[in-house]
C-alpha cells in the first residue's frame, strides 16, 4: 500500500492514544503509526498526579507509559507539541498547526478531556488552579506546606485527593461542594460519609450544599465568596469541578456527537475511517446495552487496546464492567459498575472500620459495589454483577460469607 493511506495517525498522545499505538504495532510491526501529542511530554498516565507525583513522592518520569526512547526504536512516529487543527475527512489528511499535512488510512481521535471551568468572576485569578496534567502537578507542588490554607472547589475524586496530599503537607484544608455530600455524582450518601469522615479525622473542613459566587484578591491570596456573603480564605484554590470532552476537532469534521465523539463498541465514530478512543468518547457498552462517557484509567487503557485490534482486523467488541478506584491517604477505595439506580446499600463491615464493601442493589441483584481497603472482593463482586445472579441481603452483609461460593451458586 501506499504509506499515507496505510498510515494510522493518531491525534492525542495521552493514555489511550499511547496504547492504540503500542497495541498496534505489537500486532503489526510494519505499518506506519504516527502519534500527535500536544504537550512536551512522552505519554503518561494522570492518576498518580493527584497523588505520589503532587506529593513528591514520585518523579514525572514514573508515570510514563513507555520510556520515551520506546517510541522511535519501535517504529512509532511521535509528534510531541504539536496540535492538530482541522481534519479534511475527503482528502484523508489532517492539518497541524504549523501548516503540516498529514495523510492517514485510519485516523483515531483521542483528544481526552479538559478540566471544566469555574463559571465565577476571579477563577482566572494566578491562586486557582486545575489538576490534569504534568504542568499542573509541576506548578501546584512547591506551593504546599505548613500552615498553607488551600480550598478544593469539588468534592470528588481530584478534590479529595488533592485534600488528602495538602493535609499531608500541613496544609489547612476545606472542601467546598454544591452538592449535599461528597463524590455526589458517583456513590451513594452513606458511602459518600464513611468517605467524608475519615477525611474530617484529619483535619479537612467540607462546606457542602454552597453556592460560590466569585473569587476576589486579597493581597497575596484570595477569598472565595459564597451566596451568603461568607468570605473564605485561600492562597491556594483547586477546581475539580469534572470536565468536558475535548470534541472540536470532531465537530470540525461532522462527526457525531453526544457528550463527547458517539461511538459503536468497536470504537468507530459515524465515519468508518475515523475511530475515537478514551476520554473524548461516548461508546456504547454492550454489557450495559446502552452508550456512556468514562473517564477512568481502566477505559483509557482498554479501550485504545481493544480498538487497535479492531484496526488490526480483530471482530471483538470492547465490552467491560467500568472500573474506578482512588488512593487518599492509606485508604484503596473502588468503585465497580456504573448504575441508573438501586433500592438500597448492603454493607459488609462496619462503615467506621475503614475497610468494608457496600453493595449497591436493584431486587436481589448486586448492579453496582464499592470497596474500602477491601479489593480483594472486587473479582468476585465482578462475577456477581456480570452474572445477575440472585443473593438475598443477609448473606451479604455477613462477613464470614465466603462470596466466591456465591458466585459458584
């Protein structure tokens, strides 16, 4: 074949981007592969920003998904800072910002996700930060310390763990949230307090159920004001309030679009030549027989893989039960499935305890769980969701239950 139209290009070098190229080229040693990162960085994974890496306890370099030498021995064309400004799906090229062309065979979007912006007067103040990328961890780091007052605006996963390495760096810490409990979009209250609770332990001050109306100067730091005309106190201020697919390129191009690039479970977007993978998309789940945006580690990873082996020729469908999980302090907490509702949480250990399981059920089923310094359950609590099989809540919440005689019925 002509290299251009064998080429597959590759636009967003971050997770997912990174495996589709790695994936495929393991499966096919000689086609050309090119990968278009915007930042000054090889491919990396987030998770341990808001972590070990913010924390000091890690180095930049030991989050990279390969060596940065990887890319060049095997084959891989890596375009580091450089951004892709349009795609010309009939004339099969995209189009750098430098006026560059680049002709692919198969083009793959995988352009993530940015961090959602504060909707007040003064988020753009230099005290507010976002959490997402190498830059962010490298800028926010050494403004750490003792008796430092910092603010999380969002109690979720970012906020949380932010709160939990600036209380470990002495920092006065209070999470300020809209929502009525922590982590509101993605467990259930009760979880959500066991989880609040063992920050409160430390030291973390939550303001939950506030409206923010603006974020003003004062002197070197700032004041976060809120509906009620209370004034809070901050030099550093973090917004984790989600964020937003990052669809331009798409929507430049026509495609399909639905919170985020819609694709089939083979990762295909409405243009069979185009393929999007990670973040940037809304996929259809077939075990859930019904379309979702992730944005997780494990979806980042397993989808680009399973979407190079469609490129490759493979017929597989991406299907998997979504998976998160969060490291604050000493305390693992995942969560496994991602359900429209349930009846009721069956807890196995006490909430109190730090290490516990609590099942999210719709009837006699389990459709959702979350573990606390617990993961052990979690393959077994997989079989358990995947399966539907029925399990009355007594055996659940007690203990000695052993779930893998559950799962064998």
């Amino acid at each position: 074949m002509e290299p251009g139209r064998d080429r597959v290009v590759i636009v967003g070098a971050g997770q997912a981007g990174a495996w589709v190229a790695i994936t495929l080229r393991g499966l096919d040693p000689h086609r050309p592969i090119v990968l278009i990162g915007d930042e000054s960085h090889p491919p990396y994974e987030r998770p341990p920003l808001s972590k070990a890496v913010l924390a000091g306890k890690a180095a930049i370099e030991s989050t990279y998904i390969r060596p940065a030498d990887y890319y060049a021995a095997n084959g891989i064309e890596l375009k580091l800072d450089r951004k892709v400004v349009s795609i010309d799906r009939a004339g099969r090229h995209v189009v750098l910002g430098d006026g560059e062309t680049l002709e692919y065979g198969t083009l793959v979007l995988a352009t993530g996700a940015r961090a959602r912006p504060l909707p007040v007067p003064g988020a753009d103040l230099p005290q507010v930060h976002t959490l997402r990328t190498v830059a962010d961890a490298e800028r926010i780091r050494p403004l750490l310390g003792p008796g430092k007052r910092v603010v999380a605006i969002g109690a979720g996963f970012i906020g949380l763990e932010f709160a939990a390495v600036a209380i470990e760096a002495g920092c006065a810490v209070t999470v300020l949230d809209a929502a009525p409990h922590a982590m509101g979009r993605v467990v259930d209250p009760s979880v959500a307090g066991a989880i609040a609770s063992g920050h409160a332990g430390r030291g973390v001050v939550f303001r939950l159920s506030v409206s923010i109306v603006a974020i003003e100067p004062a002197g070197d730091d700032v004041e976060i004001v809120l509906a009620t005309g209370e004034r809070i106190p901050a030099a550093i201020v973090i917004a984790g309030i989600g964020s937003l697919p990052n669809t331009a390129l798409a929507e430049q191009a026509g495609l399909a679009l639905d919170n985020g690039v819609v694709v089939d479970a083979f990762g295909r977007t409405s243009d069979p030549d185009i393929f999007a993978v990670g973040d940037v998309t809304r996929h259809f789940n077939p075990l859930l027989d019904r379309s979702l945006r992730l944005e997780s580690w494990q979806n980042a990873q397993n989808q680009g893989i399973a979407v190079a082996k469609v490129i490759a020729g493979s017929t597989e469908p991406y299907a998997e039960l979504p998976w998160f999980w969060s490291d604050q302090y000493d305390t693992n907490f995942q969560i496994l499935g991602v359900p429209e509702s349930w009846d009721r949480v069956v807890w196995r250990g006490e909430q109190a305890s730090g290490k516990f399981t609590a099942c999210y059920m719709a009837g006699d089923r389990i459709v959702c769980a979350n573990t606390m310094n617990n993961a052990r359950e979690i393959r077994f609590l997989k079989q358990l969701i995947l399966s539907g099989k029925p399990v009355t809540d007594a055996a659940l919440a007690d203990p000695a239950t052993n779930l893998a005689a559950l799962v064998k019925g």
